[in-house]
C-alpha cells in the first residue's frame, strides 16, 4: 500500500508536464517559544509543547508546495518541509503530502473525485488555510496536534459531492489506506501534545524512556528510537475512514467521520501495528466577513498486544472550540478552550491515564502583502500518571509563549 505514494509522485510527472503554468508557493518563518512545560516530547519526554522550562526555543521552518493543474479535471500536488530549532531533535526535512487527482464533472452537479497518494483527511476545522495551516491561530489543539503526527493515509480517497441549492452542498466519501498502522502509538505512551508541527513520511518520533519499552520488558521488542507514524505497511491489512459533510462552503459547514486502520496489533520488524478506531464531529460557522466559529470533537480507542500477555489499550477523546475575530486585512484575534483525556484500560504495566484542559489566546497581524507577525499565549493544566516513571512531576502542562514572523511567497 505504501507504493500508492510513490504511484502518485509518477503521476505528478506525467500529468504536470503538460500544465502550462505550475504554481510554487509556501512560506518560511522562524520563531521564538518559551514554555514552562517540562521536557518535550519530541526529545523523549512528556511536555505537551516543543519546549520546556529548561530553555526557551528558537526555531525555523520552510514548507514548499508545488501544485500543478492542467485543466479542470486533473489536479496533482506535493508539499515538503525542511526545519530546523535549538532542540535539533526530529527529522529535518521530508515529504508531507503527495497525491494525484481526478474530478469527474456528472450532469445534475454532481462531481466524483478520485485522489492517489498521501494526504490528510479533510476533517480539520483550524487547519483551513493551504499547507495544512490554521488560519486562526499559531499552534493547533491537542486533537489536531496529534492528527499532524500520526494521522495521514496512504492510499485511495473517494469523494461524491452534489449541490442540494445554489448555497448548500452535501459530500460523501470513502478512503481505503495503508501505511498508517502505528497510529496511537503516541497518544498511548506519551499522551496528548499541543503544537503545530508536521510528522514527515518515514520519520521516526522519540517515545518516552518507560519501563515497559525498555530492552527486555514486555514491550522490549519496540524499535529503540522511536515509533514512525508513516511508512511502510507492517501487517497487510487496510485500513478504511468515511466522511460525510454538509453546508456552505462559504457560511457553515458540518461533518462526521471514522476512522479504522484495523492493525493487527502484532510486532513487525520493531514496530507494533495499533488497532486505531476514532469517530470525529466538526462544524464552522462565519455568521459575517468578520467572526468565524470552529469546533470538533473526538471520541476513539487504541491497542495494541494480546490478552492475557502484555498489551495496552486506551480509549481517548478530545474537543475544542474556537472563536476568532478578523477585524479588517491586517488584525485577527482568536480564542480557544480544549480538554482532552486518554484512560489506561488494560490494567497491565504503567498506569498512562492522560488529562487536561487549555486555554489559548492569539493576534495576527498582516504586514503587507506577503508577511505576518504572530504571538501566542496558553495556559494548560494538564498531568500524565507515568511521569513519575520518568523522574518528573505528572503536571505536564504550563504557560506557553510564541512570537512568530511569517514570509509567504
């Protein structure tokens, strides 16, 4: 299934060289955060942000993307990143999303698409803007946070859409993948994060020095460095997600998904395939050219092992909302409140129960026509029972402050 990725690339070249005119663009910025979490996450532990209260962290990132269309029914994309911080942890470039795709225009309005590659979901209410960003704020919540780690097919997404009136419109769609079975793997050791940071295909992500993960306990077996959220399939099997989503695209807009990627929950070459399953509900509303609402929710559960031997399994569930303000082309002010929760339900090794709630408050501010200036503050209160394990306190959330300038191009 993995190969599908690669199909999409070829098509890239196919396709595009007939486009007369393909498009580059993306941005590059660079930031500077202090935070009073403890150690990160991305460097083994189980602070919620990319810094902690040892350092502040100064960071810079360029994402590209190249699009081509060469009439209206072919459509083809890919987008990369390199990046680089203070902690020098993570990989440092790499592929984000690469896919190909068709739109069948049918008599009635109705249209099917038909997309190949690798691609996020399009589930997410912050993440609106082009290169999976969040029009509304700096960092995402804890429920796209861990969407931008370890939630991305590799595969075949079918959508069907159709105009109910000149306003509304409904769309239905299926998507069958791959390559995404180590899916909860995150959430299940480490817990939620808060941050804005794109997990790359192949890319390994630290988990934190448990005692159940080190070399002969029970879940010894699991690669040293890390677990990867997107590569090569581990178990044969594939995984499926729907979506259904109604409104106007330019007022409101519902939707409901799910989520399976029916891992097999066995090791495989180092690497467990989690049985990951989650249903989402979303929706947005812009009652004016001024105030946006947004919100989700999620509800789902992870595992992996077997009974009566060592396993885990979890259930978790996530929720935001959202309010933000564009006063005219230069100011945005935004809003949020989450929670999330993650229970421990296999009653074997440590105790990973996970909570917390945040707030978080944010202003934009465009400079011209190709520069923004951010900054960012939020408050978590947040704990994770196995920090102890780790020789930390289980408050693992914190004040947290970002300043950000932003070049599109």
């Amino acid at each position: 299934m993995h190969r599908i990725g690669w199909c999409a690339m070829a098509m890239m070249v196919a396709v595009g060289a007939r486009a007369e005119a393909p498009q580059l663009f993306g941005f590059a910025r660079a930031g500077l955060t202090s935070s009073g979490a403890p150690r990160s996450w991305i460097d083994g532990g189980l602070g919620r942000h990319l810094a902690s209260a040892e350092a502040s962290s100064t960071d810079v990132e360029a994402q590209f993307a190249l699009l081509w269309e060469p009439d209206l029914d072919w459509r083809v994309f890919a987008q990369a990143l390199a990046r680089g911080d203070s902690a020098g942890q993570g990989q440092h470039a790499g592929l984000v999303e690469a896919y190909g795709e068709r739109t069948y225009f049918l008599r009635n309005d109705h249209r099917l698409r038909v997309r190949v590659g690798q691609f996020f979901l399009p589930s997410s209410r912050e993440a609106v803007d082009p290169l999976w960003q969040s029009r509304y704020t700096l960092g995402l919540s804890a429920l796209n946070s861990w969407v931008a780690e370890e939630v991305r097919p590799i595969g075949i997404d079918l959508s069907w859409r159709n105009a109910v009136d000149a306003a509304h419109e409904w769309e239905w769609a299926a998507t069958v993948f791959g390559g995404n079975d180590s899916s909860g793997a995150l959430l299940a050791w480490r817990g939620f994060a808060q941050h804005d940071r794109l997990s790359v295909l192949g890319e390994v992500l630290a988990l934190p020095a448990l005692p159940t993960l080190a070399d002969g306990a029970e879940f010894g077996g699991q690669r040293n460095d890390g677990s990867r959220p997107f590569g090569p399939d581990l178990d044969g099997r594939p995984g499926y997600a729907l979506r259904t989503r109604f409104g106007d695209p330019r007022r409101f807009r519902l939707l409901a998904s799910g989520f399976d990627n029916r891992g097999d929950r066995a090791l495989h070459r180092g690497e467990y395939a989690w049985r990951t399953r989650f249903a989402l509900i979303g929706g947005e509303w812009s009652p004016d050219e001024h105030w946006s609402l947004a919100g989700e929710w999620m509800r789902g559960d992870s595992g992996m092992g077997f009974a009566p031997g060592p396993r885990v399994d979890i259930d978790f569930d996530a929720a935001y909302v959202l309010a933000s303000y564009a006063s005219d082309d230069l100011w945005r002010y935004s809003a949020r409140v989450e929670s999330f929760t993650i229970r421990d339900r296999d009653g074997v090794a440590e105790n990973n129960d996970d909570r917390g709630h945040a707030v978080s408050v944010s202003l934009l501010r465009n400079v011209g026509a190709n520069w923004r200036l951010g900054m960012e503050w939020l408050h978590g209160n947040s704990r994770h029972a196995a920090a102890a394990l780790l020789g930390s306190t289980e408050d693992t959330g914190g004040d947290f402050w970002r300043f950000e300038a932003r070049r599109m191009f």
